[in-house]
C-alpha cells in the first residue's frame, strides 16, 4: 500500500430504609453498642501502615519516603545513590521498557477537541479557519467570524468587541503584551510574522522557531507543529528528523490531528506498521479526512480489522458532524472564492 504525505467498583453499597418501614422493637444496648464501636476503633488504632520498600540492589528494607527512585521508571527504589548506580546496568532495560510504556500511555491518549470559545463548536481542524485575536488572545473560528462581520459590518473581535489594530506597531504591541502574559497562541502570532517578514518586521526563521518553541511550552499545540515541520524540511534549522517527529508528538499529545497524522506516516516509512495505524485511526476518528482514506485502503489490504474500520468511520462521520456550521461553510466559501481570486485569504 502506497501512503502519501498530506501537509474503579465500589462493591459497599449504603441501601436506603425502606419507606414505611417499621422501627425495631427491639432496642440494642447502648453499652454493647459502645463496645462494639471501641473493639473496632481499637482494632483500627492497632494497625500499623507498611511503608516500607526494599533496595532494588542489596534488598535492604527501608522507609520507602527516604529511598532513592529510580528518575526515569519510577519503578524501582535504592537504599541509596551508591546501589543506584550499581544497578544502573541491570535494571536499564526493564527501565527502558517501562519509560516506553508510561510514554506511549500519554501519546496514545485520547483528547477532547478545543472549542471556539463563542459558539463552542469543536475548532476545524484546518489552520486558516482559526484565528488568534492579538485583543484577547482567543481563538476563534472563522464561522463566528463571519457573523461578526456579517452583523457588525466592520472588522471586531467577535469575542471581545476590540476593533482590529489600526497600524503593524499596534499589532504587534498588542502580540507582545499577550506574551507577557503568558499566551501560547501570542507567541504562534509573532512566530508567524518572523516567518514571512510581515508587518515591517525581518524575516528571520531562528527567531520564528524559538517563538514556537516558546509557544508550544505554553499549550500551543500548533507551534509545536510548525516547529516539527521547520526540522523536518530545514527552515532555519539543521534537518533533524528525530526532533521533528519529537514536536510532532508533542503536538500530538496536545490534540493536533496532522501532527498525528505525520506520526503515522513517520512510523508506516520505518515498517512499524501497528503503530502507525494506530496514528491513522486515531486522527481519522478525530475527522481528519486524509487518515479516513488511509485507514480505508488499509481496511483493504487487511491492515485493518472490519470493526476497526466501521467504528473509525462511524467516529469520524459524528467529529465531522460536530464541527460543521453553517457560518463555517460560508467563511469557507468565501476564503476559496478570494483565492480564485488572488487575493492573499
């Protein structure tokens, strides 16, 4: 198969008296009442927590608050640094294993979608249907977009009324106090206008990367995208495969479809074909169109099971459906036709 790139039980049950219910007519004694309560209390009070652990290497038992634990696993303790370091060579495998396992727990993890803070539909999945207001910092969709400019007919943040900046100073006046502030998307902003040399700034693609790092740390799912994409093809930056599909899985962790799309691709070229589909089905039952067409000629090739691919398809059918609107589809409309058009969208 051809792939191509795209861009706990609680089993004690507290049962209710019934209604009505006649009161016993027979009263217990207080004492032995009392009695009871202290054999147990006592009983309670004899217990003693066993907090102890034994030291991976010698197999001394120690109070398990003052061993050394391995940093990486967590699975082992040490009496101290010295038997630590000893077993460092034995336990580096079971320890590897392990930080493999805790790792694919986070990468492999389902996250709920973004919601455009004004209408709360899910966030298209498509870039140029969000943006990030320099006001406020929100992100809002293009749907909620458009209705403000259809019912305002003048450019405002749709969520906090703010006109849009008069002059490039404002703009970018406006980015930097949102980074001051901690914004992940400010710093997505700024990395962008680096990028392309735009509102009189230089373009600089160093600086642009170091914003999206930045911003990624922040949050901001999609800088660490764009930054995965900057090692993966070289901009401003030495190509390094490795640190790409790193931010890629960041990115991915963070709820970015394509990023995880990209991590199918990355696993399916170096023949780990399980992981790599399970990328597939998991951006495609997020809405990601492409993945759906891959998981599909998978499906046909026997890659993947019929119920995989039904409950995939079904998934991806109910997120497509969730975040359409209809003043998305006329934003949509109306950014393909400025294309066509040559004007920059």
């Amino acid at each position: 198969m051809m792939i191509t790139a795209d861009d706990n039980n609680n089993d004690l049950q507290e049962y209710p008296r019934r209604s009505g219910a006649m009161n016993s007519s027979t009263k217990e004694c207080t004492s032995c009442e009392q009695n009871n309560v202290d054999n147990i209390t006592e009983g309670i009070d004899n217990v003693v927590l066993d907090n102890t652990s034994t030291c991976a290497n010698c197999g001394k038992e120690g109070n398990s608050d003052n061993m050394n634990t391995c940093n990486k696993c967590k699975m082992v303790k040490y009496c101290n640094a010295a038997c630590k370091k000893k077993h460092r060579k034995k336990h580096k495998k079971a320890c590897e294993r392990r930080v493999a396992e805790l790792f694919d727990e986070q990468l492999f993890k389902d996250v709920e979608p973004d919601e455009c803070p004004i209408c709360l539909i899910p966030m298209p999945h498509d870039a140029d249907q969000i943006s990030v207001e320099s006001c406020c910092g929100k992100r809002i969709c293009s749907g909620c977009m458009y209705a403000m400019k259809l019912s305002e007919g003048k450019d405002l943040c749709a969520f906090c009324r703010t006109p849009t900046a008069a002059t490039d100073e404002e703009e970018i006046k406006r980015v930097k106090n949102l980074m001051d502030k901690g914004v992940g998307g400010a710093f997505f902003l700024l990395a962008g206008y680096y990028a392309l040399g735009d509102l009189g700034l230089t373009q600089d693609r160093t600086k642009c990367n170091e914003l999206l790092l930045r911003g990624g740390q922040l949050g901001y799912s999609e800088a660490y995208y764009n930054l995965g994409n900057s090692y993966e093809v070289g901009r401003g930056v030495e190509v390094d495969k490795k640190k790409s599909q790193h931010y890629f899985e960041l990115a991915a962790m963070g709820g970015h479809v394509s990023a995880r799309y990209n991590l199918g691709l990355l696993e399916y070229r170096a023949g780990n074909q399980h992981r790599a589909f399970k990328h597939f089905i998991m951006a495609a039952r997020a809405g990601h169109e492409t993945s759906l067409e891959v998981v599909k000629a998978g499906f046909r090739d026997g890659l993947v099971t019929k119920d995989e691919y039904a409950n995939t398809l079904r998934a991806h059918h109910e997120s497509q459906k969730e975040m359409k609107s209809d003043e998305r589809d006329k934003a949509s409309k109306i950014k393909e036709e400025m294309r066509r058009s040559g004007f920059r969208a």
